[in-house]
C-alpha cells in the first residue's frame, strides 16, 4: 500500500499541502507591492513603517515574497525526501498567520517600534527553519539537511536588516547576505532540479545529447560561489572580491552549458528554467565589473539581476511546474503560462536596463511586466491552489 501524501482532515483544500497557501499568497503580495512601490518611492504615498521606503521595498521582495515562496517550496519538497505527511491543517495555518503578522508589523514598525516589529517579522523564518528541521530530523533524511544552512541565513539577514536600519537608517550588507543566501538555494536545489527536468524530458521527446548529472565540478562551483557572496556581502568594494565574483560568474555559465537547456526550447516549463538561472551568472559579472569598474557599472545592475531576474525567474517557473504536478494536472504549459514567464524574463532584462539608463518608461514598462507575471500566475493558478488535487482519470476498458 503506498503511503498517504496527505492524511484526511476538517480543513480547506488550500490547507492541505505548504505550497497551496504560500504560492498564492506570495506571488499575489509580490505583484500588488510593486504596484504600491513605484508610487511610495516617487512619494505619492506613504507607508507607517520605519523603513526608508527602498529598504521597505527590498525588505519585502526577499523576507516577504521569497521567504513565502522558499517556504512553499521546502513544505512540499521534504515529505518527498522523507516519505512523512506533509505539514498541513492547523500547524500550516499558524505559518501562515506568522508570515501575514510579519507583513503587518513591517508596513506599522513606525507604530509598534522597531524591536517588536523585529521580533514579529522574523518568527516566521525562525518557525519554518525549525519545522523544516524536526522533519528532516524524524526522517533521518540527512542528505538533504545542507538546505537548511540558507534558510537559517535568510533568517540571520533579516534580523541584521532591523538592526542595520535601526542603527544607521539605511541597510547595506543584509541586504547583501538576504540575496547570496537566496542564491545558494538557488544554485543548490537548482542545479539537481534543472538538469534532473531536462534529463526526463529530453529521454522522451528529443533524444540525443542529455545535460551532465550534479557532480563535484557543480560542488565545487557552489563553494566557490557561495564564498564570492560572503566576500561580496563583507567587502563589497574589494579588488579580489571582484575577480572572484567573475571567477563566479563564468564557471556558473560553464555549469548551465552543460545542462543542455538549447534543446528544450519545445517545453516552456524547462526552459524557463534554464533561462531564470541565466541570471545567476550575469549578476555574478556584473557585480564584479561594479567593482572593478564602478565608473561605468552600477552596482545595483547586479542587484536586479540576482532580485528580478534569478530570484523572481527561478520562483515564478518552480511554483508554476510544482503548482501543475501537485494538484494532478498535465506538465504542460498553455499561452498564459508562456506569457507570465516571458513577462518576468522581459520585466528582469529591463530592470538591469534601467540601472545603466534611468529611464522612468522602461522602469514602469518593467514593474508593470513583473505585476503581469506575478498576479498572472494567480489568475491562472488560484483556482487549482485552493481546490482540491485533480483525480486520475479513469481509463475505459
């Protein structure tokens, strides 16, 4: 008898399994913020927070959306790895009730003080870090424990975020430490689902040449990455910092090449991943020639290219598959699914755009595609993440 993915209860469909309540609430904070950010940071609007309203902005994007998203994913990823129930029912709803506080004391940290908001904000990240591990523990699943080692960073930078704007009223390495954490997770889970996807598909529908398995070279290039970002975050303006971000950043290119992403361009759920880890090695680059050229290369190039592009490309093309897989229906992506990975790829080619041209047009063309991907995806994926998992259909004699 197979084990029960999912054990019977009183509770709603959007409850029965982590990805259902953190995808779609998620994408849809992520795509309603960026339609509230433009105004605040031109000044049309005001938030009641302590935060300068970049620091709002960004605070937001990394320990808002993608620590919903990174929590949807990691809820739903390790029963798989463990054989166990997933978390569901009341103990998912009070994870969530804990992220949607921590919304909250955010946007109102000016009226609760910065601690209490501080304390609020980051129980979440602390709960999903430690429900994360007593899963992999009772599972005995220790391959797959090294995932915890980013989320319990993400936790630390986001405490260090309130106390860096506490202390000097703007935030500098958190920031920093939030996006290098983000992408280790990334270039971890990444690189095993990437060419594992490709592998299957291309065995079935283009035979031939098939992407190069996780290895010690993909080991070696996640160390050697992971160290640029801790010496990126520390020492953002060092010569050596610079040339190991590029050593970085050409051996991740190395590392997608052979993949074989070229031939999936028939499948959109394959090769949209392909294309969202692009953007590992490009903010890779860009980050190091902001440093050896900073004349001519702003740093917050880089900062898009890892936000926008890797973060938001990579997110939105998991929960899009895991969304399709995890609710019975056909790994097949139709014209709107099409349309909302091409809206974040273009969104994130012209945010790094706008950082060599400040263009207010191609800023705004930008927000507007990232809020097209974003609640796109719940538009087209809502219905299936608050109903109930589609049933095999039944094959007639």
């Amino acid at each position: 008898m197979p084990v029960p993915r999912i054990k019977p209860g009183n509770y709603p469909a959007i409850l029965s399994y982590g990805f259902r309540p953190f995808f779609l609430l998620g994408s849809l904070y992520a795509g309603l913020s960026i339609l509230f950010w433009l105004p605040l940071f031109y000044g049309h609007l005001e938030t009641a927070s302590l935060f300068a309203p970049v620091d709002w902005h960004i605070h937001e994007m990394l320990f808002g959306y993608l620590a919903a998203i990174v929590t949807g994913f990691l809820l739903t990823a390790i029963p798989n790895w463990t054989g166990r129930l997933p978390v569901q029912g009341w103990p998912l709803l009070l994870l969530v009730i804990l992220w949607l506080i921590g919304r909250f004391a955010v946007f109102y940290s000016g009226q609760i003080g910065w601690l209490a908001a501080a304390v609020a904000d980051c129980a979440f990240l602390l709960a999903v870090a430690v429900a994360a591990a007593v899963e992999i523990v009772a599972g005995n699943n220790w391959r797959n424990a090294k995932v915890l080692a980013p989320v319990v960073v993400l936790f630390v930078a986001n405490a260090l975020f309130h106390i860096e704007a506490h202390l000097d009223g703007l935030t500098d390495a958190s920031r920093r430490l939030g996006i290098g954490a983000a992408l280790v997770l990334i270039m971890l889970i990444g690189g095993r689902i990437i060419p594992s996807f490709t592998r299957n598909w291309l065995a079935r529908e283009n035979p031939g040449r098939l992407p190069t398995p996780f290895g010690r070279f993909d080991a070696m290039v996640i160390i050697i990455s992971s160290a640029a970002l801790a010496a990126w975050t520390f020492a953002p303006d060092g010569l050596l910092v610079g040339l190991a971000l590029l050593a970085a950043g050409g051996l991740n290119f190395f590392r997608l090449a052979r993949w074989g992403g070229d031939r999936t361009l028939r499948d959109p759920l394959v090769f949209i991943l392909h294309m969202a880890y692009i953007f590992v090695p490009v903010g890779f680059v860009l980050a190091g020639l902001a440093i050896l050229f900073p004349q001519t290369v702003p740093p917050i190039a880089a900062l898009h290219a890892f936000g926008v592009g890797a973060i938001g490309s990579m997110t939105l093309a998991v929960m899009a598959r895991a969304t399709l897989g995890h609710t019975g229906r056909d790994l097949h992506a139709g014209a709107g699914t099409c349309m909302i990975f091409a809206a974040v790829t273009v969104s994130a080619v012209l945010r790094i755009a706008v950082s060599f041209t400040s263009s207010t047009v191609v800023l705004h063309a930008s927000a507007a595609l990232w809020a097209v991907a974003f609640l796109g995806y719940v538009l087209l994926y809502g219905r299936a993440l608050m109903t109930a998992k589609l049933r095999p259909r039944a094959v007639r004699a």
